[in-house]
C-alpha cells in the first residue's frame, strides 16, 4: 500500500505523547448567549494520536471540534494549532479538514472529482492532483473506483470517499463528527477498525467526536470524557473503564453496578479502602481517582462491572475463596446475549444486581437457575471501584 507523501516538519508515524501537541485548548469558554456551551477547557492533543471526544448529546464535544475548525470561535480563551494560535482564522484557511455523518459529496462529480476537488480548489498541478488522488484511494481501498459516481456506492464506500476527500489535503488535524452514525451496525463495527488501522497508516492527528462509548473504546489512543461543557476524565480506554473517577464515567463508559456505601477505615499500606454498604455488607475496593482520599465516615459509591462478578445456583455454590464478597438472591431476569448471559439478581444485602456469565460452549449458558430461582453471587474485592463525589 502507498504511503501518502508528509508535509515538512510531519513525521512518519504516531508519536503520542511528543512534546508538540498539534492542538492546544487552553482555558476555553464558549457561550451561547445564556447557554454554556464549553467551560474552561485545558486540553493538549498529542501529535499522531487518536482522540475522541465521549458525551451525551449536549455535553459539547462537537461545539469543541467546531471551534477546532474554525466555524465558531471560542467566548474566552484560546485554541493553537501546531503552536499557532488560530483566532480570526478562517476555517479555509486552517490547516485542518472534517469529515460530518453526512458526508457531502458532489452527486455530479465522479469519485475522483470529489477526492480532488480541495487540490483544484488550491490551483494544485494537474500531474500532482492525479498522483495524490491515486495514492489516497490507494490508501481507503479505493483503487478502482476514480469513474465511480458516489449514488452508485455503499454508505461504506461513500465514507471512504469522504475521507479521501478530506485526507488528500495533507490536513494536519483530520476532525470526524459522528462520522459512522448514518451505517448500519455490522458495517460501523467494520469501519471503526478501517478508520484507526488508517489513522496509523498516515500518522495524522484524529480527532473524534462521539456518544458511543463501544465506537470510542475501540478506535481511540486518549477518550476525554465531557458533561455539561467540562472534561470530566481523560484517559486511554483501559485507564477510563478500569479506574474511572466518578460515577458517570463509571456510568457512561460500559455497565456498573452502584452501591451506596460509607467509609469504615481510610486506606491501609495496600491502598485499599474498607466501606459499609447494604444492610451488614462490608467491603473493600480502592479509590480510583488518585487526587482523592476518603476518609472515615464519607459517603462514597462502590461500583463494580457485571463481568467480574460470578453467579452461582444456590445448591452448586461451593465454598467462597478467600478475599471474595458474597451475597444471596433470587434471578429475576436472564437475557441471552450468545456469548453471555446476563441475569439480573434480586439481592437482599446489595439490591439489584446484573451479573454477566460466561456462555459455556454448547451448553447455552447453562447456569441451571431461572426466574425466581435463588443464586450465590461472588467478586473479588480486586472488582470494588470506591467513587468519591
């Protein structure tokens, strides 16, 4: 597969974490009118990263990526590029393309015309607009296709286009809002591997914009996490779904339990934390934001995913291992998902559970427990994630 041709000063290759960030948010507020939209956010995205923003709708991760681009401009604060500070500069003129969930393509120019309408639009070379048309369908598996109208395509292959169409201009911050929601999901979970295998193909700086935390745990390098207009966590996707920081991350990223509790003892030379919770349940997890300490007497909430618990018929339990929670109920619910099954438990000492077993092969998940049938379920303490606040 060609490589496409790096402006000066680019590199080969991803480097996060370098010491140049292609974008600098520092202390950025953007209101409208009474609304606030984003309240004064830091961020530095590291060049040739994969970043994407995670919100509920209204959070404002796309207003962010907008001001990004040019088409609004920040209330205070400033946004660089490359170092550069980017206010007043039209979005023609910033060194960065976007790729929309409606991608916009032109129903009377064939797919080549529309890859290379930015390269006329900047008087490039014919020879140079042909070279770089090819190597771009090259590199979105394309080849072939220069003659093809877009209405003749596939929403997956009119998405390639519309990348090609914003790559051949060598931005240096490709922005994608929601680039994905508009195909069907077999077609998307397919796409979100073709958009980071490309990403790293190029080593251009991504930076994404979605609500779906599968699609952002998937693809990106740094998730930043965003409600009501601020940063809540930032993170790789294993730092957000193992230690999140408090309850909506631990909320919006995947599934959780929740389990009001109090702190009985602060935490020991091991780091962990000992919590009441429940009518004489006693536990102990560590506090997953580093810059926190609980201490006696704090309300926390204890979380813990339905994957790292284990569900058990009463009369097949056996004897607990040491260092684990245990807890009796009756099912309430259970929802065959193929691979698993997830069951919700009625429990006396922690309320409901949802527990994800494990599908034995062939057996349909034969746990041997239905509605209304009492269970034992058991967790490590290593599964309590303590959220302060």
């Amino acid at each position: 597969m060609l490589t496409m041709s790096q402006p000066a000063g680019r590199h080969d290759g991803p480097s996060p974490g370098g010491s140049s960030p292609d974008v600098q948010i520092q202390n950025v507020t953007k209101r409208f009118g009474a609304v606030l939209a984003v309240d004064r956010m830091n961020l530095a995205i590291d060049r040739g990263a994969f970043y994407s923003f995670l919100g509920p709708s209204g959070c404002g991760k796309t207003t962010t990526l907008r001001m990004i681009a040019g088409f609004e401009q920040p209330t205070e604060g400033e946004i660089l590029l490359a170092g550069q500070p980017i206010a007043g500069v039209p979005p023609y003129r910033r060194n960065v393309n976007t790729v929309f969930q409606h991608y916009a393509l032109f129903p009377h120019m064939d797919v080549a015309q529309n890859v290379g309408y930015g390269l006329r639009q900047q008087k490039v070379s014919r020879a140079e607009q042909v070279r770089r048309v090819g190597e771009t369908l090259d590199m979105v598996r394309l080849t072939g296709y220069e003659r093809r109208r877009t209405w003749e395509m596939s929403g997956g292959q009119q998405q390639r286009v519309a990348l090609a169409r914003a790559l051949v201009n060598r931005p240096t911050v490709l922005l994608l809002d929601e680039p994905l929601g508009a195909l069907d999901l077999k077609l998307r979970k397919e796409m979100q591997l073709e958009l980071k295998a490309l990403q790293r193909e190029v080593g251009i700086t991504f930076v994404y914009v979605t609500h779906d935390q599968e699609e952002a745990l998937t693809m990106s390098d740094v998730i930043v996490v965003m409600r009501d207009g601020r940063i809540q966590q930032q993170g790789d996707p294993t730092d957000l779904y193992e230690r999140p920081v408090n309850r909506f991350v631990a909320d919006f990223i995947g599934t959780s339990n929740f389990l009001p509790a109090t702190v009985l003892e602060s935490a020991d030379a091991d780091g962990m934390t000992t919590v009441r919770t429940g009518p004489g349940l006693t536990l102990r997890g560590r506090v997953t934001d580093p810059g926190v300490n609980a201490a006696t007497g704090d309300a926390v909430t204890v979380a813990t995913r339905p994957e790292r618990l284990q569900v058990h018929a009463a009369d097949r339990a056996g004897a607990a291992q040491a260092g684990s929670s245990e807890v009796t109920g009756r099912v309430r619910q259970g929802t065959y998902l193929g691979d698993t099954t997830e069951y919700r438990i009625e429990t006396e000492q922690a309320g409901e559970l949802i527990v994800r077993h494990q599908n034995a092969a062939g057996a349909g998940g034969a746990l041997g427990a239905g509605p209304g049938d009492p269970v034992v379920v058991r967790w490590q303490e290593a599964a309590n994630l303590i959220l302060v606040g």
